[in-house]
C-alpha cells in the first residue's frame, strides 16, 4: 500500500543563503556531471511562489582508479555549492556503489559547508529494517570471501585476479569502504534522521508543485535476486560458487579431498618428490594442478554480487507541474523494473501507475552507464513514448580498458538516439547542439 503524500525540503536552517531564480521560461534544470563512469546529478525546481529554487543532489562518486577521481568530485561539490548558494533541499543516495558514494568521502570538506534539508536512502539501506540488514549481512559476507580469494587469485598469477579487483573497486577499498561512505551521507543533515523509502510513496516537493514517486527497489526477494534480462527482454553468467564455498576455501587450511585422507599427499610433500616436480611445477604443466582450481568461481560471485547491489537501487520518478516526469534509474537492473509494471501509486489525488509514469518520461537517467542489463525493452524503453532526452554518465575508453565491452552497449545507445531523436548526452562526448542544452568540461545542463 502506497503512502501518504508528504512535503519533502520544508525546513530551512539558520543561516542559509537563498538562490533567487533568474527570470527562466524553464520547469526544472537538469545537470549531469561529467566525472566519467560515476553518478552526481543536480536537479533544480522553481518554487511556485517565485521565492527561490528547491535543489535535489542525488549521488556524489566516481569509480575507483579514476585519474584524479578526488579532484574530479572536489571541483562538483564545489560547482553544487556556488550553484545553490550553499543549500542542498533534497539529497538522494541510491545504492552502496563506489561509483556512486566516493564523493561523500573524497570532498568531505566541501560537502560540510553545504546546508542539507533530508537525506533520502531506499529501504534496503535502513539499519533497522529485518530484510535489509539480512542483505546486508549477505553482502558483508561475500565482499570479506572476495578479498581473501583477491588476494589469493594474486598471488597465483591468476588471470581473474584483476577482473575481480575491478569489481571489489565498487565496494571501495580495503582502507575506505562504501559502508564509509553511506555512514558520512547518513550525517550531512544534521539533526534530521535520513528518510527510507519504499516503492509505491509519493512525496511532494515543497512549493514546487513537483512530486516524487518511488518506483524501486522491490520487496520481492525473488525480483531483487533477478539481474539479467531474460532472452529478448533487453536490447543486446553462469552460477559460480557459494559465498560459503568461498569463504571455506580461503581459510588457512586446506580443503577436503574427493579421497580419503590416507590417499593423499600433502602439496609440500609432493612438490620434493621428483615425480611430481616433473608433473606439477615444470613450465607448461600447470594445466595438471587443480589445488587452486576453486578461485575460478570466486569472479562469478563478485559479479552476481555486483548486480544484486546494482538491483537494490533507489528509483525516483519526479513529476514535475504539467505531468512530465524525469526516470531517475540509478542502477536498477531487470527485476527492479519488472517490479513497476504493477506499481499503483494510490494515494495520490491524481493516481498514477508504473507504466504511466513510464509512458509521460520526457528525461532519463540512463541506468548503469548504459549496460546491457539495465534498459528493458518493452518493460522499460519502448513504454517511453514522449522521451525528449537521455543521459549516459559514461567514459566508454576507462571501460573498454577494464575489458567491460558493453559499457554503453551500442544497440541501446542506438535505441536511445532514435527514441529521443538524437538527443542522448554523454560524459564522454560533446552534447548534441541544441538550445535547451548548455556544456562545459564539467557538466551538461538540460532546461524543460
């Protein structure tokens, strides 16, 4: 059952500069950061009484290995506070994704003089919500088995073991973590515990007469667990091991043998015996050992975890006055989306449903820097009928050097060009000319 509609961004605190809005013919001013594979965007609304702009930050990161990725998110915040005067309404955190949350590390110092109104998280990051600390457990769990097996995969010279790190990279490092990260934006509403989302609220911007609808993450465990798209059901993983099997396997001992303990012989042993030095340790016979052959799932659980975190992601749709709404997809993955087919927002005095929020999309987030797995077809794109505009937080050379080869996938950037007619905006590349569209090395602005 959906919620009340409530007012989102009343409070004001002492000491807060307004922003007086220039005399623009424009509903809201979109802006997208260009820090390349990463989300921050800026969303700003007219108040309706003419008294100054209601500002929305959703997002502050940048992906790990980024060349200057704290200059990069310094020189945003710094950008966001000169925009808004130093007041951030509305602040939104999606999902616990470095990419996503580095900012709130990285530029700590800038983001401290900002004054935010309310910090919005999805339920799934709620510390005392049953369901969300059992992922969150899971999820603890697998990250600890990963970094062991990372440093295993290492030290065998084994070809997953960058592949895995790359993917560890979004769960930040091993000194400063996500879990970091979310705890610093948990604080930057001073006084004002974060607010928790679930799917099917609506919440009305103060005197803007814009209103957010939540869309996602699910409460469906099945929904939330479903990742990949179905065959034919998106434009363009095998099981692995267990968390369980991996965290057994990177313990000091040993694991247990097909055989009995009588029929084996130890590996310190076999390497001093002739024989098996011939067989085990000689160049080209590598093939021959399998002590180390349990790492080869330890990459298939980093993905599946990967897209599992990806799929818990916060999806707003954001009404603005007239009905046009702006999809703000984060990461939401297959099942997120699936889950607003069914969607009934029934509170509202003007009711609206997931695929007509879909059907009056004029904007979109483009989800996970466009992957194959992110954008569904008839369940998503397709139902866009009046879309203007997409943005693409990508940097398509830093993603083809880790050998992700559909980052953005090129059948859904040409999806995308012929929905919006040619109006796609990405990081990495110059805008398209138009005169709602204003650029510069930092960011796009887009004017409804």
């Amino acid at each position: 059952m959906a919620k009340r509609e409530k007012g989102a961004g009343k409070r004001r605190p002492k000491g807060a500069r307004k922003c007086k809005p220039e005399a623009a013919p424009w509903r809201t001013r979109v802006r997208m950061y260009r820090q390349g594979i990463g989300d921050c965007l800026l969303i700003s609304l007219p108040r309706s009484d003419g008294d100054d702009l209601f500002h929305m930050m959703i997002d502050c990161g940048v992906l790990l290995g980024t060349p200057d990725a704290r200059g990069w998110m310094q020189r945003i915040v710094a950008d966001i506070a000169e925009t808004t005067g130093g007041r951030i309404d509305l602040l939104a955190v999606t999902h616990e994704h470095w990419d996503h949350l580095s900012g709130f590390l990285h530029a700590a110092d800038e983001l401290s003089v900002l004054e935010i109104g309310a910090v919005w998280m999805s339920w799934a990051e709620n510390p005392e919500d049953p369901q969300a600390r059992a992922l969150e457990g899971a999820r603890a769990q697998a990250i600890q088995a990963l970094r062991l097996a990372e440093a295993r995969l290492g030290l065998a010279g084994h070809p997953d073991a960058g592949p895995l790190a790359d993917l560890l990279g979004f769960f930040g490092s091993r000194g400063r973590t996500t879990r970091d990260a979310l705890a610093a934006a948990r604080e930057l509403a001073p006084g004002e515990r974060p607010r928790y989302l679930e799917p099917g609220e609506t919440v009305a911007l103060d005197r803007t007469g814009a209103r957010i609808h939540v869309l996602g993450p699910p409460r469906d465990e099945a929904l939330l667990r479903s990742s990949n798209p179905r065959k034919g059901e998106a434009y363009g993983l095998a099981a692995g091991l267990g968390v369980d099997t991996v965290l057994e396997l990177t313990q000091e001992k040993a694991p247990d043998g097909p055989f009995a303990a009588r029929w084996g012989i130890p590996l310190e042993v076999a390497q001093s015996l002739p024989f098996f030095r011939r067989t085990l340790d000689a160049p080209g016979q590598e093939w021959r050992r399998i002590d180390r052959a349990w790492l080869d799932g330890a990459l298939d659980l980093a993905l599946r975890l990967d897209r599992d975190t990806n799929n818990s992601s916060l999806v707003l749709a954001l009404e603005l006055d007239g009905g046009d709404v702006l999809l703000l997809a984060a990461d939401a993955q297959a099942g997120n989306w699936r889950s607003w087919q069914d969607l009934a927002f029934e509170d509202c005095t003007d009711p609206r449903t997931g695929p007509e929020l879909l059907a009056r999309t004029i904007l979109y987030k483009v989800g996970h820097h466009g992957s194959h797995n992110a954008t569904l077809r008839a369940e998503g794109l397709e139902q866009m009928t009046a879309l203007r505009t997409a943005l693409v937080p990508v940097d398509e050379t830093v993603a083809r050097a880790r050998n992700w080869t559909r980052i953005p996938l090129p059948e859904l950037l040409s999806a995308l060009d012929d929905a919006t007619g040619g109006r796609v905006l990405r990081a990495d590349a110059p805008p398209p000319d138009a005169a709602d569209i204003d650029a510069t090395a930092l960011r796009y602005d887009v004017f409804v």
